[in-house]
C-alpha cells in the first residue's frame, strides 16, 4: 500500500469534517484553507467519498459538506480504499481486489505479504475518524 497525495488529503479533509461532526456542514474553501488542499483537487476528493457514501451536502449559503454517519463509525481503511484502492501490497494477498496467482500455494513472497496487509488492516480498520480527532485535540492542548 502507498498512500497517494490525494488519499492523504482525504484523510485530511475526513478529519476536518470529523471536528466539525454536529455543529453543521463545512464549505470547501474552509477545509481548503484550513488543510491547506488546493481547492479544485479537494472538490474531486470530496465527489468521490459523497458517491461512496461517506460524505452529504447542500449547495447554498449555509451549503458545505458533512458526514452522513458518526466519525466513531468511519475507519481510515474505509477512506484508503476508497480513493487508493486496496491495503495489500500485492494483488495475490488483497481481499478487496485479489488477483489469482499460480503460485499461490506454495509461495513465501505470497505469505510475508499476507502477513504484512493483515497488519496494515489491522491497523487501519481499528481507527476510526473520533480516534484522530482525539488525538488531535490532545495534542493541540499541550
């Protein structure tokens, strides 16, 4: 898995949205700003998550974007995938887009690679968005 500028900045965003959870929709230039995502870029970020699913909005005034369900519900696995695509660092070892290999049974590239997606989605499907934005807020104390 390598995580593009653009899954990057959708963390980003999906944080900023996160910390604005039931106090209102946000506008893109205010994410934009805040983030500092170059604005056009975060519109085709913010299109993507809203077909996903992830993501409401309203145009207007008082228009922005927010997230449809809790930010306890929204793991960054869900974000990853959605615009990188799978965790796994090889087609063989993805579930989410696996690709057969012949060799599959009886190679140990195969298995180290198993092992090492298994971590990764360990990781990032058991963070959800209110743990960063815990984090975030503790660190910003200090």
């Amino acid at each position: 898995m390598k995580l593009s500028k653009k899954g990057e900045y959708a963390l980003r965003a999906m944080i900023a949205l996160s910390s604005n959870y039931e106090k209102g929709l946000l506008q893109i230039s205010r994410i934009s700003e805040k983030e500092k995502i170059p604005q056009k870029f975060l519109e085709q970020i913010l299109l993507d998550l809203k077909k996903a699913g992830l993501l409401q909005s309203k145009r207007g005034i008082n228009g922005g974007y927010g997230l449809i369900k809790p930010p306890g519900e929204i793991s960054l696995a869900q974000v990853i995938r959605i615009i990188d695509g799978p965790l796994a660092p090889l087609g063989c070892v993805s579930t989410w887009a696996h690709i057969r290999c012949p060799e599959e049974k009886r190679c140990g590239l195969q298995r180290v690679m198993l092992d090492v997606r298994n971590a990764i989605a360990k990781i990032l499907e058991g963070i959800s968005f209110e743990d960063v934005c815990k984090k975030t807020n503790r660190k910003e104390r200090k």
